[in-house]
C-alpha cells in the first residue's frame, strides 16, 4: 500500500524557515517522479512544484521560485520542502504526492501557519 | 481566480445522474490532459478520474469524465450520499514556465 507521511509543519512567524518531510513507503521510492501541492483554508489545492526521480529536474510555481527548494533523498525514501521568507499566504496545508503532474497519492499534509 | 472555472456548487438526490464542468483555455485543458479529484470533508484530495476519462482502480465507474476542446466534466450517476464533497479539476498548463492548474472547485450536495 502506498504510503505517504508528511511532517515538520507548525506556527512560523513571517520571514521565517520550516523544512517539510514527507516519508515514502509500499512502493520503489526513487522510480517515481515526486510533487508538492498546498491548500490554503477554504481554499482549492495549488501545485507548489515537483522534483524527478534523480533529483537532477526541478520545477517550480511561481509564486515560490527562489523561497522553496524541493530536494529527496532516495535511500531514505524521504522528500523534503525547504520553505524560506514565508509570508502569510503560505499559510496551508501541505501534501505531499506521487507524481509528475498527476497527483497520484497523497499524504494526509501538514499545516504551515505563518503569523506574527 | 483560478484559470480552471468551475461552478462554486452542484446538488441531486440519491440515485440521480448528476455533471459539473471545468473550462479551460488553450494552453491547459486545450492541449494537455484533465485529471479530477475528490475531497471529502476532512481529507486530502483523492484521485478519481486521470488522462480526461480514465479511472484508477477502486473507482466505481459511477464515475466518468470527458472533454471537448477547452472544456472537462464529470459525471456521477447513481447519485450515493457518500458522494458529497469537493471535486476539482486539474491540468497541466504551458504558459510562463508550466504549471498544474487546478480549479476552484466544485462542491456537491447529495440533497
């Protein structure tokens, strides 16, 4: 079964850095293109961006270009965001899901609250 | 705004034959395919229907999807009460550098 477990979420205050994890399991980790999706409160989901399975291809919305890195590490069967200058409209849950542009599976997310 | 519309709302009775739609434009649903997904109340997003009109496994084929030029709908028919919740469309786009877009999301009420 897949599974996907994210965490690292929390109250951050504007400007400030959270690093998200998302830990993969019940399938070949490192053969599947990875991806990011957030949603605001009452909101619909919005693509963040995605990651190839050797990490060598990245992309990006533009709203987070140059403020989220999105990295893995295929032995640990982890996929991480790097969520730095966070402003209050980063306030979301985040998912974290298999796939390149289909969003295959999902984990259950992780709520980011940015506010001072 | 989204770049996907969809209709803030949609309603049947149990048993119904029930469709939404989501339009597009040419540089998302025009040229790439549409994918749809279910949210039901305190979850995370579920996809049901991927490439236009295809279902996952575990998917009832109440569930149907279709598309014609810039524009997507799903259908449900046998309308069930499990059935309410948050649908959205989404599709890749190729404008600025590509992205996936998703719509604002249509939310269903089994009446």
């Amino acid at each position: 079964e897949v599974q996907l477990v994210e965490s690292g979420g929390g109250m951050v205050q504007p400007g400030g850095s959270l690093r998200l994890s998302c830990a993969a399991s019940g399938f070949g980790f490192g053969n599947y293109w990875m991806s990011w999706v957030r949603q605001a409160p009452g909101k619909g989901p919005e693509w963040v961006g995605n990651i190839k399975q050797d990490g060598s291809e990245k992309y990006y919305v533009e709203s987070v270009k140059g403020r989220f890195t999105i990295s893995r590490d295929n032995a640990k069967n982890l996929l991480y965001l790097q969520v730095n200058s966070l402003r209050a409209d980063d306030t979301a849950v985040y998912y974290c899901t298999r796939g390149r542009t289909t969003a295959e599976h999902w984990g259950q997310g992780t709520l980011v609250i940015v506010s001072s | 705004q989204s770049v996907l519309t969809q209709p803030p709302s949609a309603s049947g009775t149990p048993g119904q034959r029930v469709t939404m739609s989501c339009s597009g434009g040419s540089s998302n649903i025009g040229r790439n395919t549409v994918n749809w997904y279910q949210q039901l109340p305190g979850t995370a997003p579920k996809l049901l229907i991927y490439n236009d009109n295809q279902r996952p496994s575990g998917v009832p084929d109440r569930f149907s999807g279709s598309k014609s030029g810039t524009s997507a709908s799903l259908a449900i028919s046998g309308l069930q009460s499990e059935d309410e919740a948050d649908y959205y469309c989404a599709a890749w786009d190729d404008s600025l550098s590509g992205r996936v877009l998703f719509g604002g999301g249509t939310k269903l009420t089994v009446l």
